[in-house]
C-alpha cells in the first residue's frame, strides 16, 4: 500500500513540480491534497487511511534527500495536518472528480476486474451504450 501511495506521489512530482518530484512545499502539499488526488486517484479505504502517515514520511524522505534543513522539512510536512479536511471534503465530492476517476469508480462498482484490458474494455462498451440509450430517451 505504502509503494502505491509513493507512485502517485512520484507521478504528481514528476507532473506538477517543475523544480522537480523531490522538491516539495507546503504549497505543493496543498494542490495535492485539495485538488490532484481528488481529482485523478482512486483510493481504496486502507489507503486513505494510511495517505497521512505515507505522506508525512515520503515528504521527509524527499526533502531530506534534497539537502533541506529539518526546520522547513517540518513546514511542509505540517502542511498534511493543515489540509487533510479539505482533502476528505474534496475527495468524497464526486461533481470534482475528472473522467478517468468517475469510469473507474463506475467499473470499480460494477465489480470489474481492472488489471483484465478485455474486461475494462467490455464494460466501458457497456457504459457507453448506456450513456448513450439515456441521452436519446424523450
């Protein structure tokens, strides 16, 4: 679980931190909590349970290995505590959740095994079709 959180955090540095998927600020931990993983990741309930402790270490790890004094590590590490409500708030609010995120909880309902390509692929058909039959009924 601890290695699945760690990609997102490594996929969220590599995207939206220009000075590099190390280089973390409070900031940074904002947009994080409050907009991308709402937005994008699909957390089952041991996750979200372990996304603070997680955090709180990866930024460590981070920003110790970026040569950061432990006084501003302690700042951006802080900032998990300060946002984690919003983060909850935000996460359950499914009107802000992206497409990929709202297909994926739709096919994680319908019990779909999303490691299977042909699977995934059937019950997006199936979505679509009826998608589809619900737009054109009067």
């Amino acid at each position: 679980m601890s290695r699945s959180l760690a990609e997102l955090f490594l996929d969220y540095g590599d995207g939206y931190i220009s000075a590099g998927a190390l280089r973390w600020s409070p900031g940074k931990v904002m947009l994080l909590l409050t907009d991308w993983l709402p937005r994008k990741a699909v957390l089952d309930d041991d996750q979200r349970n372990a996304l603070p402790f997680v955090l709180r270490r990866w930024l460590t790890f981070a920003l110790t290995q970026q040569g950061i004094d432990r006084q501003w590590i302690s700042l951006v590490v802080d900032a998990v505590d300060t946002f984690l409500p919003e983060f909850h708030d935000a996460f359950d609010d499914e009107t802000a959740w992206g497409p990929s995120k709202q297909v994926v909880a739709a096919l994680s309902e319908r019990g779909v095994d999303l490691p299977d390509r042909h699977a995934v692929d059937d019950a997006i058909r199936q979505l679509n079709a009826e998608q589809l039959a619900h737009r054109l009924r009067p």
